[in-house]
C-alpha cells in the first residue's frame, strides 16, 4: 500500500508546477501578443521605405549607384546572426534554429558568428564554436534601440569589407502554432530583393533628392537594415512567446492530468484504510463478544 | 492658410498624422522649410528637431535620422524614433551625453570617435528638444 502522505505530497507539488506553467503561459501569451503588433506597425515603416528606395533604384542604371549595399558580393567572409532565446521552457524553439545555423554555417567553411540569445551561445560554446559577438536581452524585451546597435554593428563590418555577405538565422512567426527556422540575407541588398515591392509611380513630376541622390541612398540603407533587424528580433521573439506558449499549455494539460490521477490514488488508497480500519474494529468486537 | 498632410512613421508607431500648415527639419545643408506645393523631393534628415506648425501653433519634436518624402500635398517622415519633449528622458540623456563625451576624449581610431560623435548629436538635440518647449522662431 501506497504513503498517503506521500502521495499527498507529491499532489501538492505537480498543482504548484502547474500554477507556474499556467502563469507562464499567460504571461507568454501576452508578450507574443506585443510583438505581433510591433510586427505590424513596423511592416508599415518597411513597406513605405522599400518603394522609395525601389523609386530610386528603378531609376538608376549599375554604374550610377555606386553604393556599398548593392550588388557586391566578392570573395569575403559569410556573417551569421544566429537569433535564439535567453531563456529555456521554450519546446523545440531554440534547437530548431540553432541546427539550422550549424548546417548553414557547415557550408560556409569558416564564418564569422554572431549570437543574440544565451541559449544559442550556450550551444554554439558546446560545439567548440566561439561566438565572434554575442548579446542578450533581446528575447524579454526587443527594442528600437537594440535593433539599431545591431545594425550599426553590422554595417560598420560590412562597409570595412571584414564580411561580404550577411545573413539572419532566425525563427519566423508564421501563426501561433506555426514557427519556422528561416536563414535570411541582409546584406547586400540586391536589386531584385525589389522586384516585389509594389511600386506605383507616385511622382509624376520630376524629384529633388537632398542633398543628392547618392546620399540619401546612403543614408537609407542601413535605416532599412536596422528595420530589417527589427522586425527578425519582433519575429523571433513572438516565436519564442508561441512556442513557449504551446509548451506551458501542454505542461498545464499533463499537470491537469496528474492531478486528476494523483487525487483518485489519494482517494483509492484513504478508502481502503478506511476500509481496514473499520474490518480492524469489527474483527476486534467481534473477537470481545465471543469472550 | 493652406494645409498638407503629415505623416511621421517610425518602425514602432505611427508618430504623427495630420493637417499642417508648415514644417521645418534639419537636413545635412541646413534647415529645410516645407510649405503646401512643395516640389516633389526626397531629402535624408539629420538628428536634430522638427517643429509643426498645426492649426497656428508650433511644436517641436526630436527626431533621430531618417529622411523625407515630399509631394505637392503630402509629407511622409521616415525615422527611427521621434519624442515629444514631454516623451524625453532628460536624465538619460544627461548620461548618454556624459558618456558619449568621455569615449571622444579616449577613442581609440576614427571610426569610434564617429560612433560617438553620433550619440553626442542624439543627446544634445534630446536635451535641446526637451529644454526649448517653444521653438525658436
């Protein structure tokens, strides 16, 4: 026969996990809520910038942007940004990207590595890999701020020549149940990156660019980098809030299910010391009528 | 007096959105005026201020870079942030431009002393925007 104090105990315990894991997904729930609409206002800022700069490109020829962002792609190092969480509790979310990036940077040979999120530098320092940069933070709380040191960051090394190619490995918010690992190029931008954008031929009359052209080309690209990174980190942390959602409602689910069982077991076992207890008594006056 | 319509976008909010009867921002070659019927232009901004006259009466902004979209009845603004001065922290920007200071003085190479440089612009034209609630003009 079971200890019911035992299992009481244990009782007591899965309904205090469970507590945690239904505030956590609460609490998940509300954050990936945040950054969806972040999300939204920032596709407006994006859309609004990729016709202008499709505005500008459309209307020169390859020799007469001569810019650092476009078309380059000569032999330099790759740059990954790898985006994962800081914290765990997160279900397949940090594994999934992170295997992504190794099998992208495999086929890169040696690139520079760059890792926002603990978990992902935890994991890369466990496969001898060290981060050539690495920050956290951003999953509890992705900012303008953050996203404009990054891109900063990356466009300094980008324009020093030390990279030639920049990609994002990151988790793209597809729904709340849907999550993908996706590898992204940031830079260089290329033209066709554009062929996209829909482009309605707003200035019928001719366009004074100040102080000219080239600068405000200049000056755009790396404010759409910086937009780019916003979004990747907004992305990546709904993902992160959504799958750690799904994770703690699960957790939830099964701790719902324990209880149920442990409370039945609790009940069984109470009913048969009950039930022993009482063929204990009558044995015994049993035993004292007959003497 | 004749209005256009404003429009200030950031990659988090809609900053502003509007009637107006003048602008005036910072660009790399000086201060910029934009009335009604301004000819077709984009300009790059500079960190600085954006004052709006609205319905008689100017305000000031701080805006950070970014660049402008004018058409002959409509002005879009691109940026990265954007504060009323009632929205600006003046104590981090106290200590953002202490801070931005001190790197000059002990910058190693050309490239930190510009990183630098362009925190100092943010915090000087943070705390001149919070500092001059009436634009001076």
């Amino acid at each position: 026969m079971e200890n019911i104090s035992e299992l009481k105990q244990h009782l007591h315990a899965v309904e205090q996990t469970r507590q945690i894991s239904n505030a956590m997904y609460l609490l998940s729930t509300s954050r990936m809520k945040k950054s969806m609409r972040n999300i939204e206002y920032n596709l407006t800022y994006m859309r609004r910038l990729r016709a202008t700069m499709k505005d500008i490109i459309s209307k020169t020829k390859r020799s007469m942007l001569s810019n650092p962002y476009i078309e380059l792609t000569e032999g330099g190092k790759a740059l990954f940004f790898v985006i994962t969480s800081d914290k765990g509790l997160c279900g397949g979310y940090n594994s999934a990207v992170f295997n992504l990036a190794m099998e992208k940077i495999r086929q890169y040979g040696e690139p520079v590595v760059y890792s926002l999120g603990l978990k992902g530098t935890e994991m890369f320092l466990s496969r001898g890999i060290t981060p050539d940069g690495s920050w956290y933070g951003a999953s509890q709380r992705p900012s303008i701020y953050l996203a404009r040191l990054l891109g900063e960051q990356i466009v300094e090394l980008y324009a020093d020549r030390t990279v030639s190619e920049v990609y994002i490995v990151y988790t793209e918010y597809v729904n709340s149940a849907v999550q993908k690992p996706v590898c992204k190029r940031v830079l260089p931008l290329l033209r066709r990156d554009f062929a996209d954008v829909e482009y309605e031929n707003k200035y019928s009359a001719e366009v004074l660019y100040e102080p000219d052209m080239q600068t405000v080309f200049e000056q755009m690209a790396p404010q759409y980098v910086i937009g780019m990174i916003y979004d990747i980190i907004m992305q990546s942390s709904a993902s992160e809030n959504a799958a750690r959602m799904t994770a703690m409602q699960n957790a939830t689910k099964n701790a719902d299910k324990m209880i149920a069982s442990l409370t039945e077991q609790i009940n069984s076992v109470r009913q048969l010391v009950i039930t022993n207890e009482i063929t204990e008594i009558a044995a015994a006056s049993q035993v004292q009528g007959a003497v | 007096m004749d209005e256009f319509l404003l429009e200030i976008i950031t990659p988090e909010k809609q900053f502003f959105k509007g009637m107006v009867q003048q602008i005036t921002c910072q660009t790399s070659d000086g201060e910029l005026g934009i009335l009604k019927g301004h000819q077709t232009m984009v300009a790059a901004l500079e960190i600085g201020q954006i004052s709006i006259k609205a319905e008689g009466e100017w305000k000031t902004a701080f805006i950070s870079v970014g660049f402008m979209e004018v058409r002959r009845d409509e002005v879009v603004i691109f940026t990265q942030t954007c504060e009323w001065p009632e929205e600006i922290d003046a104590a981090r920007a106290e200590e953002a431009k202490k801070r931005a200071l001190d790197h000059i003085k002990h910058a190693q190479n050309i490239k930190e002393h510009r990183k630098n440089e362009i925190s100092l612009a943010r915090a000087m034209a943070r705390l001149k925007v919070k500092n001059s609630r009436k634009p001076n003009m």
